[in-house]
C-alpha cells in the first residue's frame, strides 16, 4: 500500500505548499509555470482566492484543471430544467441532517461550558452565510 499522503497542503501566497515533501509520495510533481495576467485581473483572481481561503495560484490551477477535466463547465447541463428539483431536494436533505447534528453538538457544548467557542462558531457560520447569500462587506 502507498505511503500516507498528509492531507494538509497549505499554500503560501506564491502558491508553493508548506510541505515541500508532500509531493514526493503523488504520482506526478507540480512544476513552476508562466501565465501572464493583468494588473487587474491579478487583482480579481486574489480577492476571490482570498474570499475563499486560498491562495491565488491554487484557485488558478484548481479552476483550470477543472475546466480541462469537464468538472466545471460554462456550458448548463442539458437535464437543468429536470435536475434543479432534486439538487433543491438533497440540498434539503443535507440541510436537514447537517441541523440535527448542530443541534445535537451544541446543546454538548453548552453542558461543557463551551459558550464562547460555541459562539465563534456562530459569528463563522454567520459570515459564511452572508458571503454565499452575497452579503459580503469588501
């Protein structure tokens, strides 16, 4: 069996990961490349990078590989119409379950006495909520 890979590859601004031997143990190892972009779309790509945790050379490159894969498309799906209910339908579902173990996990919390990790929770998951409704404060 493969040798464990640490899953937790953090990338640095530049785009390098932190964990320069992480690469050793995948099948193929990630080579510097040159892509050349704007001032301003540089600016674009770093804000939304940002917005999501992640560094500017990692969004390129995950949305690239995506796109190359067919794993993001521009192109609608030729079922939407169809498809649209039941995505709407597991999103329900995993709703659903997602409440039930939030609830379970902070009524623990609270007879731990874990009020205020409990509520930097809240304030993350407000914010998270805001940012996809398309609340977000720049």
């Amino acid at each position: 069996m493969a040798e464990e890979i640490e899953t937790d590859l953090t990338e640095t601004e530049s785009g390098e990961t932190e964990n320069k031997n992480a690469g050793e143990n995948l099948s193929e190892r990630r080579l510097p490349r040159s892509i050349r972009f704007s001032d301003a779309e540089w600016k674009l790509i770093e804000g939304v990078a940002r917005e999501r945790g992640m560094a500017a050379a990692e969004l390129v490159r995950h949305v690239s590989v995506g796109f190359a894969t067919g794993k993001f498309s521009t192109t609608p799906r030729s079922d939407f119409p169809t498809f649209l209910p039941e995505m709407s339908a597991q999103i329900e579902r995993i709703y659903n379950g997602v409440y039930l173990l939030a609830t379970l996990k902070r009524d623990q919390m609270l007879r731990e006495g874990r009020q205020e990790e409990l509520d930097k929770i809240i304030e993350h998951t407000r914010k998270s909520k805001d940012f996809f409704q398309g609340n977000a404060s720049n």
